[in-house]
C-alpha cells in the first residue's frame, strides 16, 4: 500500500493549486456578493485541459486519473466553494455521462467540445417532485417518427444558464417505473428548451442554479443515450462518480475554513497570548485537521477504486458522507474560533460555513448517503 501521490497528480495539484490561487480565490468574494457567474474562468479552465481531465486524450480530455480530478475540484472548492461546485458538476455530471455511455458518434459530437472546454454541460435529473426519489421523475419522451417528444420541468440544476448541451432525465415506459426511464441529449438551443431566472441561495451564489422548462421539445432519435429505459441506473452509476467529486469538494471547503481559522488563532490575542495557546482552540484545530486528513484519504480510495475498474458504490458514498459532515462541522468551529468577527462579512469563514451546507444535500442527502450504505452492508 502506498499513499503517496504519482509525480503526474502533484503535478496537476500544484498547476490547479496555482491558477486557482491566481485566478480564482481573488473573486471568490466578489461572485459571492454579487451572485455572477464566473463564465470566464471556465473558459480559462477549458484551455488549462480541467473540464476534460478525466477524460481520455482521444476524446479531447488530459487523461488523468480519478485521484488527479479529485486533487483538482479540491483545490478549487479550497480558493472558492462556488467555483468549486460549478467545476465538480460541469465535469462529473455536465460530461462524465457521454464519457460512459454515449456512442462514438455521440461522443466525437458532443464529448470532444465539453471535455475541451469549448461548451459546458449541464445535467438535468432532480424535478419538483423528483428530489431523493429520483426514480419518481415525471417529465416524459415519446417518440414520433424520428424524434423524442420531450415535456415536464427540472429543477436546481447547476450551470444550466450558461450550458451548450443538457443531458435530461425523462420517463420513456410509465409502467415500468424506475426501469422505463430514459436519458436524452438536448442542446440548449432547441426550440421549447428555457431555462428561469437562477435561484438566489444561501451560499454558493457564484454557481449558477437554474430550473429547465421542457415545452415539446424535439430531439432526433439518436440523441437517447445508451438503451432505452436504462436511464435509471446510467445516472446511480453518475452520481456515484459526482459523490467523490463533491467529497472533494467538501475537503476543499473544509481546508480552507481550518487554514483561515489556524492562521487567526495565531494572530488573535486575549488574555495577554495567542488563542492558539489555549487548549479549548486547540481541540478544535486539531478536530479539523484530523477529520479533514481522514476526509480526504476517503475521497482518494474511493477514486482509486472507481480507477481501478472495482465497485466503489460504498466507498463513494462514505466518502462524500463523512466529507459533507466534517465540512459542515469545520465551517462551524472556524467561525466559532473567529468569534463576533467570525459571523461577519469582513472575514470569509461566514462564507465557508454557507457554502458547506449544500455539500450535505446535493447529489443525495446524507440521509441517502446512509441509505446506498446501508444497503451495501447488506442491511
Ligand atoms: C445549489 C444546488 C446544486 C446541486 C448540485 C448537485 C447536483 C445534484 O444534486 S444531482 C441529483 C441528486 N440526486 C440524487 O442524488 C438522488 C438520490 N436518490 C438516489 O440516489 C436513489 O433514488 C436511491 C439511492 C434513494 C435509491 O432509489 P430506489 O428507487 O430505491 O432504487 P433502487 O431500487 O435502489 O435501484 C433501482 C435499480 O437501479 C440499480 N442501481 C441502484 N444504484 C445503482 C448504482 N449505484 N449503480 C448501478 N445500478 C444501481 C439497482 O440495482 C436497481 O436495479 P435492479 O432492480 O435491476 O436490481
């Protein structure tokens, strides 16, 4: 067993590392405050070789493995949650699925462009009434001649405003439940495809969340991915790979919360010395730093199994579990060492701790977390 990262992954860690210190962590206060999206440093991602990182050169990616990914949506979740989201679903939901299951046409169409960073993706799953029962999805694809017919409505769906092509969820055989669903390719420009105004959230106001309107919107027969009604374990197998992605993601968040708070114990004087001397501020960092290790070596068994061709159903959702909960409770602490300075706005821990509450939501609850796991183990 080795832990040690290969040459290739420091290297990628040390090139995201620096473009997100460059680049990225100056704005992540302002894309917070004003709710932009940052478009712009996408497209700067897409040239770097980020949005295809794992994907394989032949299809426009860099080719790199899992563990290099989840360095990378680290980092960037570690300068900014919000660009950190928008990375970790444009790759792991936007183009992972033409990666696993679409066709070599589809994938020379669709792929190359995304995983060179020249469009975004977005994937459309979660309806208003289709939110942990994903199986309960209620939009429709009828086909008609050569066309899928496509009607009903997502929401909270990440990047779509700013999407080239949408992967959407619809129910293809209504008596067949979670087997009669279908997945379809829509670029976002066809006729009856809008999208609404972007949420305005609690945190991670610089991602963009929109909800999709699909209002007989024709797609051509060959853009069904895969078979028909497989849609349904075509996106567990997605989640399962975006959940070591968001657990990444709660790493970087969680990283960042204990640096700030580590470097404020330091500066901060009461009582006549450092805080960082008391014992009370030191349980607390130490807490933070051991969840945080812990954290990330999760992340990283779940992506080398994920590499290694083997099932990492559990892992994935252990990781992103526990990563999502040490996240949350790491954001509380540092704004609890911050102090008064800590709920305000000067200081970016309050920021932290907004943006961590979604890694405890977003691409299954923790409650469904428990729920793969549980039925992993067997219960
Ligand atoms: C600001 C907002 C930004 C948000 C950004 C994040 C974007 C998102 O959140 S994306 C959407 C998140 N949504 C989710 O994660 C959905 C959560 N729900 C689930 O994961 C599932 O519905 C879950 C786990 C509860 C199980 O559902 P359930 O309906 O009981 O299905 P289940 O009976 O287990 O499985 C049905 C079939 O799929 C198969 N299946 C289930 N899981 C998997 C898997 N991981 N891999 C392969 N096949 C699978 C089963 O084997 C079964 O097939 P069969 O009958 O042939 O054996």
């Amino acid at each position: 067993m080795n832990f040690d990262l290969t040459q290739e992954q420091v290297m990628i860690k040390n090139m995201v590392r620096d473009f997100a210190d460059a680049e990225i962590a100056p704005r992540a206060e302002h894309v917070d405050r004003t709710g932009e999206f940052p478009f712009d440093t996408f497209m700067k991602m897409g040239e770097l070789g980020m949005l295809g990182l794992p994907i394989s050169e032949e299809y426009g990616g860099a080719g790199a493995d899992t563990i290099s990914y989840a360095l990378a949506v680290e980092e960037v979740g570690r300068a900014c949650g919000s660009h950190g989201l928008s990375y970790a679903a444009a790759v792991s939901l936007g183009v992972s699925p033409f990666y696993y299951f679409g066709t070599e046409e589809q994938k020379q169409k669709w792929l190359v462009p995304l995983a060179e960073g020249k469009i975004l993706g977005a994937f459309g799953l979660t309806e208003p009434n289709a939110g942990s029962d994903a199986s309960g999805t209620q939009t429709t694809a009828v086909l008609e001649g050569d066309e899928w017919v496509i009607n009903g409505s997502k929401c909270f769906i990440t990047n779509v405003s700013y999407a080239g092509v949408c992967i959407v969820t619809a129910v293809t055989d209504r008596s067949k439940g979670s087997k009669g669903i279908s997945a379809f390719i829509v670029p976002t420009d066809t006729p009856g495809f809008s999208t609404s105004t972007p949420y305005d959230k609690l945190g991670l106001k610089g991602s963009n969340t929109a909800e999709i309107i699909l209002d007989n919107v024709r797609v051509p027969r060959e853009n069904l991915i895969g078979t028909e009604n497989e849609g349904f374990k075509q996106f567990m197998v997605t989640l399962d790979g975006g959940r070591i992605s968001i657990g990444a993601l709660s790493v970087g968040i969680a990283q960042a919360a204990y640096e700030a708070s580590l470097k404020y114990a330091k500066e901060r004087v009461q009582f006549g010395q450092s805080i960082s001397k008391f014992q009370m501020i030191q349980q607390k960092l130490a807490d933070m730093a051991t969840n945080i290790e812990l954290a990330r070596t999760a992340v990283h068994k779940a992506a080398f199994l994920k590499d290694q061709g083997r099932p990492f159903t559990k892992e994935g959702a252990m990781a992103k579990l526990f990563a999502s909960e040490i996240c949350m409770r790491a954001c509380d602490q540092a704004i609890q060492i911050h102090g008064g300075y800590g709920y305000m706005k000067e200081y970016p821990v309050e920021r932290y701790f907004r943006d961590a509450k979604l890694m405890e939501i977003g691409e299954g609850t923790s409650e469904v977390q428990r729920i793969v796991i549980a039925r992993q183990i067997g219960c």
